[in-house]
C-alpha cells in the first residue's frame, strides 16, 4: 500500500521518506500551487504580449510553457477591491467592495482557508493589503511588504523591521518618491535592501527549506511596479535608449490635460512626453526586476524537481495609466488601468493540453480561486462568481462568459466614477456622476483613442451595450436603474449590502 507523504511522516516510514522529501520527491497528486503577483502591472507591460521594449523573459517562459489570457482584467481595478475579488472568488456586488476602502477583517469563504482545509500548507509573502494588517485569512504564516503603510496599531512590516537590522542607519524611503508620485529615479541604496529583492528572496528561502509532507500553497505578492518607479539603477539605465511606446492620448481625453493638482501624485494632467518616458523608464526597470526574481523563484522549483508538481500562477491586482489620456495611476475603465496579464503554467501531470495558447475569452480576478480549487481536487463550500480558468485551458472551446462586468466607486473625484462591459473586442463605460458613455471597438482600436458612442453608425451596438449593463444593474435598486434607465450617481456609494460584517460572517457559519 503506498503511503501518502503525511501519513509515512506520522508512521515509521516518516524517517526514510524525510530525505527524499528535501530532494523534492513527492507522494501526492495534488500539485503544490504557486501564486505569484505584483501590484499595478499593466497587461500590455510584458514581453508575451507584444512589447518589444520590455524584458520579461521568466513571465515570458511560463507564457510559452503554459497559457497567456490576452483579455484579463481586474474589474474594479484599485488595490484593495480587486485583492477582495483574489480573496473571495466574488464579483464587487457579492464582496461588497464598489471603490478603494478598507476590505472587511472577515469573510465567509477565502483562498487561504480553502487551501488550508484541503490539507494545503499556506505561506503569504509580500503585500496583502488586509485589514487589519495582520489579518491571516486562512494563511498558516504571513511574511509582509506593506510599502510603509501603518495602518494597524504599533505595526511594522517584516520587511521594514528586516532592513533596519541589516541597515539601522539608513532610510528605506531615501530615494525620494512617494507611493503614488510620478517621478523617476533609480534606488538610492544598494540593491539587496531593495523591497523587490527582499520578496524574491523571501520566496527563495522558503522553498529552498520546504521539507513539509503537505502540498505548498505559497502567494508571492511583490509591492512593485506600483510606484515609486525606482528600480536599481542597472535596470533604470537600461531604459534609457529603448523604444518606449509613447502615451495613448484620444481627443476625448482633453479634459485631462489640466494638472489635477499641484503636487506630485496628481490623477490626472498633461506632464509632456518627456516626464511620461521617464515615469515609464522607471516603470519598465521595475518590471525586469521583479521578472529577474521569478526567474530565481522558477529556478529553485527545478532544483528540488517540482516545476511539474506545481501550478504556478502570475497576475497583477490591476494596471497603471502612467500618461495614457493624461491618467496617472488606476481606478479607470481604460486598458492601461483595467487590462492585467494573467499567465498560467500547469504540471504535467495535472492537465493534458497544448502549451503556448494564447486563450481571448475574458477573464478576470475572481477566477483565480476556482482555479486553485480545481487543481487541488476541491469543491467551493460557496456559490463563487469566478470560474476555474482549466476549464479554458482543457478545451478552448468551453462554455464560458460572453462578457466581464467592469465598475469603480468614486476616486480622486466624484466624477470618477463608473461601471462598464467587455468582451475583450468591445468596450462599454457609463460614467454616473454625469451620465457620459464610452464605447471603444479594442480590436480596431486597442488604445481607445475614437469614442464611438457619438456616431450614428454605432448606435445598435451602443444600445445593446447598455441594455446589458441596465439589466446588470437593476438587482441593485432605484439608485442604479430606474423606469429602466441608467440612473446619475452623484454621492458615493463605497460598499454594497453584500459587504460581510462580524454578525453576518457569523450568521453563514
């Protein structure tokens, strides 16, 4: 009878199979699973997907070795709702997060819990993003990143608390650049106190000393390239001659170009072609930065011979506009926002497929959980809004999502505020605050530089868009859809009902 790894552990055979565990031999079916992310990576800023200035050759590899899904967005694309969508499994109605506030300190059903009650061992490392920050979610462990934010009591991040034992006399801010400030400039310390170095390693360490009999659940979440755009400087200078591709600006971006403010992490202003290369020369070294770490990561998976026992999985929380129709930063519709790289590499003994597809369906943040459950052979003890993307990657022609649905609550200003469809070759965007719409034709047009929502030859497909996105919406009351219109917001409204409190986690239980 053949046992498996955790029950030879609890018996005699433990001591003879503990040496063949350090040399990476398994004796389970379920994969380890490897989720790796950054934050506020654009999809369009990886080499895969056509961007010859770019180097990305690791993220590059487990595109050409596993799938890349060209149309993956993060619907509600700031920082902490799109975590919730990784988190939950759930659309921005059912997590109940409609714009950039705190996430709930519980939900009924998450990624790390789920892992962990499948027999998964589960280590976070990196940035979370939670509330409060220490909020484990499920996590047997967390190592944190949380780029200098203290927004729990007394709290340091492990990374902080790290580099003031290896450096006690430097600053880990003394490059200059604030967390969502424009400039560039290269790291103004040596490179292995950089954050992007800390995480990699951090990652490299704990598989290198994994000698556990359970399966790895392990999310890698690296802080960058979310600014400050300030990678060391063998990477900021290897910019400086490339072919950056210049800012997207369409006429209807006009009302953009006046400075949203004074200081440096304004939302919205013409800086010139001149800051936006720069902003991007920092952006693009950022990038190659952290794809430098993956490649270490992907390396120590070979050395212990699991690259084909782990599904590895790498996205990013949402995009960056960095000059686009003069947006700086995220929360908008538009593909330099919305649009993220979804990458997936499947052992290959878990599923029998062709690698190298490239798959258009659209896809989206909440289908990452169901994706984990798949591989690990588990069923979701919740009704999840998300789909296991290795549906897609078994057979292309697999009934899936004709659309994704797109929103954010307001942000920077009331007039940011909006929601809106995809199906990857068209493009809907209702702006509440004043009732504006957008259609852009992404397979004619991928930059949205011509809204077509004013001409006449558009109007069918105009309608039908709107239709969609009225009857998406009339769930949700008067204050969304009434008499069967599309209805002007002009208060916020941060969270929807679904938002989970104590009592009402409590009450699910």
């Amino acid at each position: 009878m053949k046992l498996s790894r955790r029950e030879a552990v609890k018996t005699g055979a433990g001591a003879a199979l503990a040496p063949a565990i350090l040399r990476g031999q398994r004796s389970t079916s379920r994969p380890n699973i490897l989720f790796l992310m950054d934050d506020q990576h654009r999809g369009d800023c990886i080499g895969a997907d056509g961007n010859r200035a770019i180097r990305t050759p690791n993220l590059d590899r487990l595109a050409k070795e596993g799938a890349r899904f060209r149309c993956a967005y993060s619907t509600t694309p700031t920082c902490t709702p799109a975590r919730s969508a990784l988190l939950t499994g759930l659309s921005p109605w059912n997590h109940g997060m409609l714009h950039m506030v705190a996430m709930a300190t519980r939900y009924p059903f998450t990624k790390p819990q789920a892992l962990r009650d499948a027999g998964y061992y589960t280590m976070g490392i990196g940035k979370m993003h939670y509330n409060p920050q220490r909020n484990l979610h499920g996590f047997h462990h967390v190592v944190l990143d949380e780029s200098g934010r203290v927004q729990s009591p007394d709290f340091r991040s492990d990374y902080r608390a790290w580099f003031w034992s290896q450096a006690p006399h430097l600053d880990p801010d003394a490059t200059g650049i604030g967390f969502n400030d424009y400039p560039a400039k290269p790291y103004a310390l040596p490179e292995n106190l950089h954050p992007t170095y800390w995480t990699g390693q951090t990652a490299v360490n704990f598989l290198k000393g994994y000698n556990r009999p359970e399966p790895f659940f392990l999310k890698v979440s690296f802080a960058r390239p979310h600014s400050p755009y300030d990678p060391p400087a063998r990477f900021f200078k290897r910019y400086a001659d490339a072919d950056i591709p210049e800012a997207a600006v369409g006429k209807w971006a006009a009302k953009y170009a006046p400075r949203s403010g004074p200081k440096d992490d304004i939302w919205h202003g013409d800086l010139g072609p001149r800051q936006v290369r720069s902003s991007r020369q920092g952006y693009y070294g950022s990038i190659e930065f952290i794809d430098e770490q993956i490649g270490k990561i992907l390396e120590v998976l070979e050395q212990r011979g699991w690259l084909e026992e782990t599904l590895i999985l790498f996205t990013s929380d949402h995009g960056d506009m960095i000059g686009d129709h003069h947006l700086w930063r995220k929360s908008y519709a538009y593909q330099g926002s919305a649009r993220i790289p979804m990458l997936i590499r499947w052992p290959e003994g878990l599923v029998a497929a062709k690698r190298g597809q490239v798959l258009s369906q659209p896809v989206e943040l909440r289908d990452i959980l169901p994706t984990f459950l798949d591989a690990a052979g588990t069923a979701p003890k919740a009704k999840l809004d998300g789909a296991s993307l290795l549906t897609l990657i078994r057979n292309s022609n697999a009934e899936w999502r004709e659309y994704i649905d797109l929103e954010h609550g307001v942000c920077y200003s009331r007039e940011n505020n909006w929601n809106g469809f995809t199906d990857g070759r068209m493009k809907y965007i209702y702006h509440a605050f004043h009732g504006e719409e957008q259609l852009f034709d992404l397979e004619n047009d991928p930059k949205e530089l011509n809204n077509l929502a004013g001409d006449p030859k558009a109007e069918p497909e105009l309608r039908k868009w709107r239709q969609r996105l009225i009857e998406h919406l009339s769930i949700r009351g008067d204050q969304w859809v009434k008499n069967g219109r599309l209805q002007t917001r002009k208060e916020p409204i941060p969270r929807s009902p679904n938002f989970p409190t104590m009592e009402s986690v409590a009450r699910s239980q």
